[in-house]
C-alpha cells in the first residue's frame, strides 16, 4: 500500500503572542479546587492541562545543608553500577483513546509537533520508546471502519470502572499511522491485547500490528493492572495471581501456529499496579519459569499517590499543598523503587528486564500545581535515573487527554487546534535531560552517587561507559532566589586519566520549583501554554569550566546540572541537528482571517446569538442563521492556516 503523508502543525499563532489566554472548558467538566487555590483560581473553569494553580515551595532546608562537597570518581574497578541501559530508558505510555489527538489525525495526517519532540529524543538517545494502551485497551476492538470514518471512536455510553473508561472501536489505519511515524523518526512500540474477555481474545491487535510495524513492535502487553480486576468488577472477587496465570495461559495457546510466530515471544506481564498483588506473588507461580519463551519484558505499573477523590469522587482526599514537599526529595523515587529491588534482582537472575509500564506523579491525573510544576520536572528525572540504578530496563511516563495535569506534551483542544500550539509540561523536560545523561551508546550504567553525604536535598548520579565515568547529574530541589543554597560540587577522578582539565555543562533551570512553564534546558525552552511547536527554542548554552586538582560545578537552588566529563561524552548527543519536520502545504484554505487578539480572549464564538439561540455560519456552504446539528457545536474563530509536508511512503511489513 502506498500512501500520502501529510504532516501538519501550527508554525505560529495567526493571531499574534499572548502573554496570557482565556481557556474555554467543556460543559460539565470541573476543576479540582485545592484548599491552596486564591479566590481567582477557584474560578478556573478551564482544562486541567492548563490549570494555573501555583503552589508554594518548601521552606529552605534547616539547619542548611553543607553548599561545598567532595565528589571523587575513579576510572575503572567502580562496585555497584547499574546493568547497561539503553538512551531510550525514559518513555511515554499514551492512553488509546487519545491517539487520535496526540499522534495525528489517521496514517496520512501526522503531528508536526510530536515528530518534533520525539526527533529531539532520537537525537541523544538513539531511538524512543512508547507504549499505545492503558484502561482503554482493554475493551478496543479493532473495526474495519467507524461510523464517522475517523480511525477511532469512543461509546462514552458504556464507560466502565471507577476512572470511566469508555469501550473503544478503532481501525487498522491507527497501526499504519504509527508506522509511518516510525518511517519518520525511530520510534518502537507496545501495544495491549485486548484482555476483558479470555474466552474469546481479540488478537486482531497482534496481528496488524506484526504486519505493519515489524520489528518496531518490541511487545504486547498481557492484561492492564490486572491486580485490580476484582476491585473494579472485572473479574469475580476471588480472582488472583494463578487465575492470571491461567489466562496467560490460554492466550500463549490461543497465538500458538505460524500467524503469531514473532508475536509469541513478545509478550509482556504481569503488568500489576501492586495494589492487591506484590510482585512476589505473580512470581511465587512459576509464572516466568513457565512462560519464560514468550515474554519479552516483565512490567510492572505504579504511581505514587492518587486523586482520584477530586476526579471521580473515591478514596481519601489529597492536598496538592500539603503534598508538594514529598516530591521534592531524593527519597521520593527510592521509596517507590524499594518495594521493586527483590523484583529487579529476579529479573536478573532468569535473564528477564523488567520495566515500569506505566507511571507519573498520580494517578486520575495528577495534582494541580505539582504535576505541571519545575518540580515534577526535578522529582521525574530523579526518578527514572533511580529505576535506571535499580536495574529497570526502561520507564514509560503516561500521556492522557486535556483533563490531567501531567502530560509531557499536551495538543490543544480540538476546536482550537488550527490557532494554538502546543504545550509541553515538565516531563518531557526531564526525558530530553535522562536521554542526554545516558546517551546513544546503549551502554551506559549508572550509580547513584550518595551525594554531600547523602542529603535527599542535593543527590547525583554517575553515569558509566566501559567502566569510567563519562557524565554526572547533579540535582538542586531547594528553591533560594538568594543563592545561599546554591551549592558547589568539588568533582575529581582517580585512577586512569584522572580529573580532565576541563568539563561542559548544561543545566535545567526554573525560578522555583512551583513555576509553571518556560524551564530552560541549556538556555532553550519550549515556552508556555499553548506555546510549542515541539522545537527548542533559544540559543543552547554550554558552559565550560576550567579544572585543576578538583572542577567546581555549580548547582542553583533549583536546577540540575548535567557535567560532560569528556569531549566525546557531549559529541555523543550534540552529533548533528536535530531531524524537523517543516510544513509546506495547505489543508485550510477558506475562513483564514484573521481576528484581533483581544477580540479573541475574550469570545466563546457565541456572540451575537439571536433569541432563537442561532448561530451565524462561517461554513462554506451553509445558510446564515441556521440551527446547529444535533451534537455538534459550531463557533466562530480565527482560523489558520496549516501548512503540512508531503511525503509518500510505502507501508510495507518488516520495511521498518
């Protein structure tokens, strides 16, 4: 099959920059109000991905900590670094029933911004990984159309457990449109079977997915979270570890025969949320020793608190205020990992990597004002470089709709999408940071550092290739805008070459920990709400520091410093521009106007309705004064035009 690829993205908003914009929130959707929010925030009725609540920073640590240390590496015989990890450690889990948005439109119509952001991770780290799936997958069946000829569509009727999922029908084009993504940048793929009925497997999802993708696609996921089945009335209250090894079971039977011969060695589980189950029970089965040909990855799936209480009304209600310190501490990504370390070790030993599946700062969304802060952006690196020292094969950070404050990256609304941007939250920030720190090579271990005599304020990473160090990370959480806590790391290295006369330095800064938006990566940013095209922008800064007997690095009170120790370490992910994708032709070419941007601010496109409650139409085609159809709202706005780049490719199994 041949087909035409139009990629398209907004370049620039039509109407000009805005300092600040109005969001215009969907009927009957709520803010979830802290107890920290003004008067003014309380009355936010936008979209969660874009909710302005701003926390206030911890305090300043007292007693203070000690702002000048020690930091001696050695070059070679280092005890306790990591198993090799590859660049592609930090990835993304996109809940299905947002690819639509995320993505691109179907196989022809691709996110320019996504392309972007995705080739920024490429670049150092050699390739990405990202998982399609979530709670929506298990319900998705693959159709050969929909009703509305789009590649996915959503029965909001027949939503299900306590985060309402709704039940998904799709098309094979969803497959080739991730294909043709990673005919574009090397990206490789999870996908989920689907696993609601074990009687009956829909394993359509495999074999599309074989076909088209190849060898991008590198596992299928066996049952989401299937720990919390019985809770969520999926399966009878007895349900546990061995009926889940039943079921696994019978689907390695149901894939048995030539049609699923790569795809019966790429499966993956347990895939537990370790809320009714621990690990340990799943392996206490003979789960691994039984299935040990078919699984490719062993998964588990975890978030470290929950708001599901402001979200769908269940479970203990949460402070985001009273939470926020937690996050900001060298202990919050060890309390996580320490329930997996027995996990990671098992892994080991039967020659299995295990991942986390999926992850983020809460579940049901996250919290306003910690989630979308520059802390989250701290907390999520500290994190990943954490499980990436306890022997995690590789993290993928969940990406859901407008209606959570996590996302790494966030399209805007639909009916805004011709005049907005992007916007890209503090997580994403973090996955370009860890792509860097372990760079292309597939060979990089890491050793947590102990730092400054192990202070959770300021810990560091080391970063190893054929057994010398060849980059640090070195991490701030304190907010001081005096710069009493900035502190100074006194680096040296035994043994080898000893400590070089010179390092480089790039660092990820904010003002505070609670600012949202506008981080620097380098110097570079991806600006504000609705504000990316997903390209850096700014001049990069790469500071040189000169060494004697010890090179002094510099950590503001709060940043991170990533320290190249050598050339070829920094050559390493600065190799080359990164791939972009321009946009040269049109797909929007009548209602181009342009409208003024206070106009804009502050219209919901209704003005001017008449008694009758009609609407004027802007459609080509349509009859001044006409009713809206059922279910559809039509407004009045500035519409841009979209420029899009043409590329024919050819779909072909294995081609990628």
């Amino acid at each position: 099959m041949v087909a035409k690829l139009a990629v398209f993205g907004v370049l620039a908003p039509i109407v000009g920059a805005c300092a600040s914009v109005t969001v215009y929130y969907q009927v009957n959707q709520h803010h979830l109000a802290s107890s920290t929010n003004s008067a003014a925030l309380a009355d936010y009725t936008g979209a969660a991905a874009y909710d302005p609540t701003v926390l206030n920073p911890p305090p300043t640590p007292n007693p203070p900590i000690p702002i000048r240390f020690e930091l001696e590496l050695r070059n070679g015989g280092t005890p306790g670094l990591s198993i090799t990890q590859t660049g592609a450690f930090f990835g993304f889990s996109i809940e299905m029933s947002v690819v639509d948005q995320v993505l691109g439109r179907n196989s022809t119509v691709l996110q320019v911004p996504f392309l972007n952001l995705m080739a920024n991770l490429a670049k150092r780290a050699g390739g990405v990984r990202i998982r399609v799936g979530g709670n929506t997958q298990e319900g998705a069946v693959l159709v050969d159309s929909t009703p509305s000829g789009r590649i996915l569509e959503k029965d909001i009727s027949g939503v299900s457990n306590p985060t309402q999922t709704p039940p998904l029908d799709y098309t094979r084009d969803l497959i080739y449109m991730m294909g043709n993504i990673s005919h574009l940048v090397p990206v490789d793929w999870f996908l989920g079977i689907p696993f609601n009925d074990t009687e009956h497997f829909r394993l359509a999802v495999a074999e599309v997915g074989q076909q088209v993708l190849g060898r991008r696609l590198i596992g299928l996921q066996v049952g989401n979270e299937p720990d919390l089945y019985s809770r969520h009335g999926h399966r009878p209250s007895t349900y546990g570890p061995f009926d889940y090894f039943g079921e696994f079971g019978a689907l390695v039977a149901a894939m048995s025969g030539e049609a699923h011969g790569a795809n019966q060695h790429l499966l993956i589980g347990p895939n537990i949320a370790t809320g009714d189950w621990t690990p340990e029970m799943v392996w206490n089965t003979g789960f691994v020793d039984s299935y040990s040909s078919n699984l490719a990855y062993l998964a588990v799936e975890h978030y470290p608190a929950d708001n599901c209480f402001a979200q769908f009304g269940i479970g203990t209600p949460a402070d985001p205020q009273e939470l926020f310190a937690s996050y900001l501490t060298h202990a919050a990504g060890r309390a996580i990992i320490e329930p997996y370390l027995n996990s990671t070790a098992f892994a080991q030993e039967k020659g299995k990597r295990l991942m986390m599946f999926e992850t983020n700062t809460a579940s049901c969304g996250g919290f306003p004002g910690i989630s979308d802060s520059f802390g989250a952006a701290l907390w999520a690196l500290d994190y990943g470089m954490q499980m990436a020292h306890s022997n995690f094969s590789g993290a993928l950070f969940h990406v859901g709709g407008q209606n959570v404050f996590y996302n790494p990256f966030t399209p805007p609304p639909t009916n805004q999408s011709t005049f907005r941007q992007w916007t890209i939250g503090p997580v994403y920030y973090s996955a370009l940071v860890m792509a860097e720190a372990l760079g292309p090579s597939n060979g990089a271990r890491v050793l947590d550092l102990e730092a400054n005599g192990g202070n959770d304020n300021t810990p560091a990473y080391g970063i190893y290739e054929g057994g010398n160090p060849v980059r640090i990370l070195l991490f701030n959480y304190i907010t001081d805008s005096s710069g009493a806590n900035d502190y100074t790391a006194m680096l040296s290295i035994a043994a080898g070459d000893g400590t070089p006369r010179q390092v480089k330095i790039k660092r990820l800064l904010a003002s505070s920990v609670s600012q949202k938006g506008n981080f620097t990566w380098a110097g570079q940013t991806f600006g504000s709400n609705f504000g990316s095209d997903g390209r850096l922008e700014g001049t990069e800064v790469i500071e040189t520091v000169t060494c004697e007997a010890q090179c002094l690095i510099k950590v503001p009170a709060p940043g991170a410093a990533l320290v190249f120790l050598t050339d070829g370490a920094l050559a390493e992910v600065e190799s080359g521009p990164t791939t972009t994708f321009p946009t040269t032709a049109l797909t929007k070419t009548v209602n181009t106007a342009t409208i003024d941007p206070a106009v804009l601010e502050t219209s919901n496109g209704h003005t001017g309705m008449n008694a009758k409650g009609r609407l004027g139409s802007t459609s080509k085609g349509s009859v001044s004064g006409s009713k809206p159809a059922k279910g559809r709202i039509r407004t009045g706005y500035a519409a841009a035009v979209i420029l899009t780049y043409l590329l024919a490719t050819t779909l072909v199994a294995g081609l990628f």
